[in-house]
C-alpha cells in the first residue's frame, strides 16, 4: 500500500500528473477499505504531496482525515503533515494568515520528531505561502533551510524545484541574474532526473524571464519542446500557464508549424 502511494509521487516528477492523482487516490481509497490505521496514516500523507500541487480540493479532505487518525492514534509526525497540508489549503482559499500560523505549527511539531525526509517539501510549502504573503525574505529563508536538509541528508528529489522557487523569489527581490542561474540550476538538476514536472516549471520560469528580456525566440525554443514531451495533465495549472506562454511567444515570433518567421 505505501509502495502504491510512493508510485503517485514519482509519477508526477517523471511528468505524468493524471496516473499520478489516479494512483494517489487509489492507495487512500485502498487504505480507507483496509481500515488499518498506520497505513491509512501514511497513505494520506504520501497521497496529499500530489494532491498538494494538483487538486487542493481533494488535498482539503485528505488533510482532515490524516488528522483525524493522526490525532486519535497518537501518531505525532503524521499530525503534524495534516497540520501542514490543512494551513496550505487554507492559503489557498485565501485564509493567509490562518493558513501559516498553522503551517508553522505543523512544521515546528514536525521537526520535533526529528523526521527529516519529507522536511524540504514542508519549507517549499512554506515559502510559497509566505511568498503569497509578501514575505519575500522569509520564503527565501525557508527555502535555504530545505536545501540545505537536501545537502544534509542526500535526498535531492525536490532539489530542483527548490532552486526554481528561490529563483522566483530573486526575481520578485530584483535580481534577475541570479534568478536565471537558479533557473538553469533547476533545469539541469531536472533533466538529470528526468523529472518532467520540474523541467516543465523551470523551462516555463526561465521563458517568462528571457520572455521580459525581449529574447521571446529563445524563450520559445526552451519551453516549446518540454511542453510538448507531455502526454497528459493538460488541464493542470502548469501546463495550462505553459500553452498559455506559448501562445503569447508564438504570435509574437510568427510561429507557424513549428517553424519561427520574422514579422
């Protein structure tokens, strides 16, 4: 069953978001039917991280369960991933404040027990709430911290997006150079792992930026093949904001089957 739960995360890094939401809530749902509390626990918390980034609908009903059964379990560390997820969705619906104090307290009580694997993805959550916030120079803090548990603990799954956030948030700071070094940074770490989604996100920062810079043609050239490799997950935001870009890229260049003319 956490094998099952496990296959949705890799899923979506490798770039397929639909098997991976289907395979995610199949494991809860298996879990749900076996009834056996540590594995309906873990279920929900490896389930949540893609439900976290593709469907906050169904993360609001996965959050309150895992508390419910963290909470009448005594199971401390899977509290505190409910309390996490329940602040993230929060933010979401535009309860700010409510939803960081409460992401906060999760990853204090998380940190508590000395867990540390899934502590990168706690801080990225973090820092993009406090970047929704206007914190600019606490998200970044947060994302420092959760590299540096990457370098720490050798668990460099979410390296690359990590390095895409801390891009954003240069940016937002007015250092676009550095933006574009964490940009390529993010890439190259990416296509290494063959991790699709975090190529996607990178290649579509790094567009928008060179986008800015009136070097559309380059930005065009970089995102349109990685936009195209996909298969499914077309009405997820990312790919949503990528054929979007395209679009915007594409008229202004003339692009026409492929090929860019000059207008």
């Amino acid at each position: 069953m956490v094998s099952q739960a496990y296959l949705g995360i890799i899923l979506l890094c490798l770039g397929y978001p639909d098997q991976a939401l289907a395979q995610s809530k199949m494991a809860i749902a298996e879990a749900r039917r076996l009834a056996h509390p540590p594995i309906l626990a873990e279920s929900l918390a490896l389930g949540a991280l893609p439900l976290s980034l593709i469907d906050h609908t169904f993360l609001g009903e996965c959050a309150d369960q895992l508390v419910t059964v963290a909470t009448e379990q005594g199971f401390s560390q899977w509290l505190a991933e409910g309390t996490i997820y329940r602040g993230w969705v929060k933010v979401q619906n535009g309860d700010v404040a409510e939803g960081i104090f409460l992401m906060r307290s999760g990853l204090n009580a998380f940190r508590a027990t000395g867990a540390e694997m899934w502590m990168p993805y706690g801080f990225a959550l973090f820092a993009r709430a406090n970047a929704i916030a206007g914190k600019t120079e606490e998200a970044t803090a947060q994302l420092d911290n959760a590299l540096q548990i990457v370098k720490s603990t050798g668990v460099h799954w979410l390296e690359a997006e990590l390095n895409r956030q801390k891009g954003k948030l240069l940016l937002r700071q007015g250092r676009p150079d550095r933006a574009e070094e964490l940009y390529h940074n993010a890439l190259s770490i990416a296509r290494k792992q063959e991790a699709k989604l975090w190529e996607l996100r990178a290649a579509l920062d790094l567009a928008k930026l060179w986008g800015e810079q009136a070097r559309r043609a380059e930005a065009h050239d970089l995102l349109a093949p990685v936009y195209a490799w996909f298969t499914e997950g077309f009405n997820t935001p990312d790919l949503k904001d990528a054929k979007a870009l395209l679009e915007v890229l594409g008229g202004s260049l003339g692009v026409n089957s492929g090929r860019v003319e000059a207008i």
